[in-house]
C-alpha cells in the first residue's frame, strides 16, 4: 500500500487514527446485468489497466490494515465505478466487515459511465440501492469517534443544498470539532492552478469554483460544475465556523493538500485502484 502519514493537530484529549481510503473503482458486472453493463466492465477494466482481483485484494489488505492499526477506515466515494449487482455486493460486503464510514462518490449512481446528464432524476434511478448498500446515509451523515464529529455530506455533482446546510449547523450544536468527508474537493486557488497549468486537465473538477474561472472549461463541464447559491452559501459557512477542523475528499486520483482558509485544511486521498491511502494521526 501506497500510504501517505499525516499528522493533524485540532486539539483533542484522545488521539484518533483514521485510514482514508477513496476512488478504489471496483468494476464487476456478472449474469444479474444486461449484456450492455457486462461489456461496459470489460472496457472500463480495460481502461483503468488494472486487474479487478488486484484492486479488491489491495482493498481488503488496506481495511485489514485499518482494522488493526487504526480507530476507523473512511472512504470518500467512488469505490464502485457504476452500480451493478456485484459492484453493489461488494460495497455492502467490503465496508460492513471492516468498520468504515462513506462518503458517497459520483460513480455510486453511475448506471453506465458517461451515458447521462448527472442530475437529481438521474440519481434517484439508483438511491435506493445505493443507500441500502452503504454503511450510513449517502446524502448526509454524522458520527462521533474519540471526541470527534465526522460528518459525511453528498456532493458527488459538484453541489451542497440548502438541507446539506442545516443539518451541519445543527452538527455544530453539539460543540465538537467537526472532520468534513465529500467526494469532490472544495475549490482553492493552489489546486485550481495546479489541476489547469500543472496537469493540463481541461476543468478542475471542484466544487464551488468562481464564474469567471470556468469560461475556460468545455461547455458541459461548465454547466456541470457551476455553484448555486446553497452550495456557494455552504462553503462560506464552513469556512467561518472555528469547530470545522479539516476537508477530507477524493475524485482526483492523486494525493493532495492544501488550505481552504489558513485555519481549514483539505486532503484529496489519491486513488485506491492505484493502492494509495492516506493515514491521519489526529491529536
């Protein structure tokens, strides 16, 4: 295992280990699916160049790993890469036999890569099987460990809603310091500039991004990736509330960190199909 050791400081009494684990891209398809979603696993195993019993033998050795060494594994979405009855048998399976929290990705409500306009219609297709294959609530969830409230919030299409708001400002009523853990990373000056100028990708894929800093992107990544006013309202919410200690995130692949504000740092797990994990030491 590819595995980056961070130390954080937020101020706890207990120290508490988590495992981040994110983007593992489990692709299966068997006789349950149509012959369509079986070609699509045969192409997308093709792409990412991977064999599929390499990346679940690398997962079960990274939540074996957490098992031992660590207080809790946390996933930040995209362990599968579309849903299909064993994709969705081994989200259940993976993260109920070791102890994980998730945070839902995109590819969670993929029917068929690519083939739609990811919007609300296209993820109520699935919800419900996903949300019956997660460990927690996919939209919104919270849980406290060692003193510390981890809260697990949906953006997988680039958006936060004005529910995602008031159930966090209610988190913050319990007076703990809050850990955040969203699939895709909230927008900073350093990882927009080094996803275009750096790794020449034609869009950075974050959320919350100004206007005026997408006219470069494709129309449909423009379209996709535009801040409404709840996801603009959360952003600025979090970053103004002192119990908001850290952003955990996935999506990109590659790991990463920076601060959103000096007082709000954001780490981007790197992809567990490539067998990378990061490790927090949180005191």
């Amino acid at each position: 295992m590819n595995l980056q050791k961070i130390a954080l400081n937020i101020g706890l009494e207990k120290p508490l280990t988590l495992l981040h684990l994110s983007d593992t891209h489990i692709i299966l398809a068997d006789e349950r699916d149509d012959e369509r979603k079986r070609k699509l696993a045969e192409s997308r195993v093709r792409a990412f160049g991977i064999p599929q019993d390499e990346v679940i033998r690398n997962l079960d050795a990274a939540l074996d790993y957490a098992k031992t060494n660590c207080d809790l594994a946390v996933h930040t979405g995209d362990l599968i890469d579309f849903v299909s009855h064993p994709n969705l048998d081994i989200l259940k399976e993976k993260l109920s036999r070791t102890d994980t929290f998730f945070a839902v990705g995109n590819h969670e409500f993929s029917l068929y890569v690519g083939e739609a306009k990811e919007d609300t219609a296209y993820k109520m297709q699935s919800f419900d099987r996903v949300r019956a294959a997660s460990p927690n609530d996919p939209d919104f969830a919270s849980r406290v460990i060692n003193g510390v409230n981890l809260v697990a919030v949906d953006n997988s299409y680039y958006l936060f809603t004005e529910n995602h708001l008031e159930r966090l400002k209610k988190e913050l009523q319990k007076e703990l310091p809050v850990i955040l853990l969203m699939h895709n990373p909230i927008h900073t000056e350093a990882l927009y500039d080094y996803m275009m100028n750096v790794r020449k990708s034609p869009c950075a894929y974050l959320v919350g991004t100004p206007e005026e800093l997408l006219s470069c992107y494709p129309a449909d990544r423009q379209e996709q990736q535009r801040p409404d006013k709840p996801t603009l309202d959360f952003i600025d919410y979090i970053k103004h509330q002192s119990q908001n200690k850290a952003v955990f995130a996935g999506h990109l692949h590659f790991f990463y960190q920076d601060r959103i504000i000096d007082s709000l740092p954001q780490f981007v797990a790197g992809g567990g199909f490539n067998n990378e994990a990061t490790e927090y030491r949180i005191s």
